[in-house]
C-alpha cells in the first residue's frame, strides 16, 4: 500500500507530554494563526521571491541544505493550510 502526502497529514498527532496530547482546538487555533500572519505577510511590500532570498540565507537553513523548491512548495501551500485542516461550523 501506497501512502500520500494526505494519509501521513492526517495521522499527525501533536505531543508536548505523553500524558497530555494537544487538544484538537489549540492545534486548529495555532493553524488559524499562522494562516492569519502568513496572509499579512503576505500582504506586506516582501515579495515571495525576498522572503525565500531570506529564508535560504538562514543558517539553519543553509546547513540543512533545505531547497529552493521546497520552500516554495511551503510557501505556495501554507495559504489553504487553514481550509484544508479547519472545518468551519
């Protein structure tokens, strides 16, 4: 059997402390917040290409030899971050 990119997504499991996981309601409130603060990033005069000009040049991300294309593929994706893990009531 072939596992996606979708099947390992959705067996995420948030643990700080084995005996307490992470409520489903702090994980979706933390989603909510990086997609709020990704759009206003966003939004701001940065252009994706600065920001991925910026992220290279980080040295952890530099020494983790972390791609061009995988930070776009993050980039262009984290804006249906909340739509794909949030349903709304």
């Amino acid at each position: 059997m072939r596992h996606t990119n979708t099947d390992k997504a959705q067996n995420i499991k948030v643990i700080k402390d084995e005996n307490a996981p992470e409520t489903p309601e702090i994980l979706a409130q933390a989603l909510i917040q990086i997609g709020k603060g990704f759009d206003s990033l966003m939004k701001s005069q940065l252009t994706q290409r600065a920001l991925i000009t910026l992220l290279l040049d980080m040295p952890d991300v530099r020494t983790s030899r972390v791609s061009r294309s995988d930070i776009e593929l993050v980039l262009n994706n984290l804006p249906k971050l909340t739509s794909y893990y949030i349903k709304k009531n």
